[in-house]
C-alpha cells in the first residue's frame, strides 16, 4: 500500500519554530513530527511512501534519506513553486491504482488501515476522514426577521462539526481532474469531482487528531503525545 506526505509547505504560521526547520522536522515529544507519521503508516502496512517538499528540501531528504531505518521505502518529489495540496499529486511518479494523501503536520491515531479498506469497499474515486470538532462562540448569539424583530438570542452556543483531517484516500483517476502545473487544493479537487457526478465518500471516526500547524495547536500536541506515547507509537519499545 502506498502513501503520498505533502511536506512543501513553508509553516508560516508556526513561526518561529519554522525558521530553520521545514514544518515536518519540527519535534512532537523528541521524533519530528513526520517520523510519528512514517512510524504509523509502517504498522499499518503502508511500506510505499513518496513524500512531496518544497521548503528546505534538503533537509527533510538527509533526515530520512531512502527510509530503510523505519522498514519503508521512501521517494520524493519536489515542487519549483507551489501547487497546494492537490497539484502536488501530478508530480508523483509511480503512483498505485489508490493511495493515501495526507499532509505532513497531523498528530493522530487514525486507523489508516481501516480507512484505506472502507475506501476499497466503496471502489471510491476518493474517501474523505472526517473528525467531530466542538465550536464554542463565546459571545451572545442573536437571531432577527426581516422587519429586525428578536427571534433567537442563544447565550455562548456551542456547535458541532466534521471536519476534514486532512486525509484522503484516493483512486488514481483523480489525476484525470488536476492539469498539468495546476495549483489546486484538496478541497478544490474534490468538489471538481463531485461536480463531475463522481461519488465521494466520507469516513468519520472518533480517532484522536491535531493540526499542529498553529502554535498553541503544537503546544497542545507537545503535552498530549508526552502523556500518551504508546496512542500514537503503540511499536515503541
């Protein structure tokens, strides 16, 4: 089974972390937080990965090399301007009939196994991970009609959503919706596919999942993976 990292970005907003390091070097616990990924899809019999840089590429490739310390194989791909989490694909060289995409800054423990087998099942030309997040608005929320008469006024309301994680599973007929030097997004493609009467399909679960693209974002990864190594490395010894 194959999977595709998207490590190109520049980490602006994690700043000043990113500095000297590409995003996926920044250290969750004392792994970067891409060797955490790389571990997880080895367990998960994901044996194939390609990983697609941009920022200090260097770096990343001299860190991992060809990926032989962690029983996988590694390749790369490098973007020369970038083309956002979608674009990134029509680079890659060798690509299997499906394959995992997922960017390179995701603290979780998602089943990736059992995502890739619901993705088969369905014989879907992709497969989107959702998450529950919990929106609290810390402010009175106020309802009013047309003629500006009071319908609802909702105290410091809290809101349920799914979003995406980040992670998508995909058939290698999406390649067919991306041109050649297109800079596209994840959800770009997926809503052109979907435009195209393609079905795609939508896999919640209640697995744990960080971005840690934000500093109080990695902040809180930082104390979460400390407290509960074997959740995410569940093979450490």
């Amino acid at each position: 089974m194959q999977a595709v990292i998207l490590a190109g970005g520049k980490g602006t907003r994690l700043k000043p972390y990113t500095a000297t390091l590409p995003k996926p070097l920044v250290p969750v616990g004392d792994y970067p937080i891409l060797e955490i990924i790389i571990r997880q899809l080895k367990k998960a019999g994901f044996k194939d990965i390609v990983i697609s840089t941009g920022y200090l590429t260097g770096l990343i490739k001299t860190y991992f090399g060809q990926g032989k310390q962690w029983g996988v194989r590694l390749s790369y791909t490098h973007e020369n301007h970038p083309l956002n989490t979608a674009g990134a694909l029509k680079l890659v060289n060798g690509l299997e009939r499906n394959f995992i995409v997922m960017n390179g800054d995701i603290l979780t423990t998602l089943n990736y196994y059992d995502l890739f087998r619901r993705h088969l099942e369905r014989r879907a030309i992709a497969t989107i991970a959702l998450t529950k997040r919990k929106i609290k608005v810390d402010y009175g929320v106020v309802r009013y009609s047309s003629d500006l008469l009071l319908d609802k006024y909702i105290e410091k309301p809290e809101y349920n959503y799914f979003v995406s994680t980040g992670i998508n599973v995909l058939n290698i007929s999406c390649l067919d919706y991306i041109k050649k030097g297109e800079t596209i997004s994840m959800p770009e493609l997926l809503l052109r596919m979907k435009k195209n009467k393609q079905k795609i399909y939508c896999y919640a679960s209640n697995a744990y999942w960080l971005d840690i693209g934000r500093p109080d974002d990695y902040e809180v990864a930082q104390e979460k993976f400390n407290k509960n190594r074997k959740l995410f490395l569940y093979d450490e010894k």
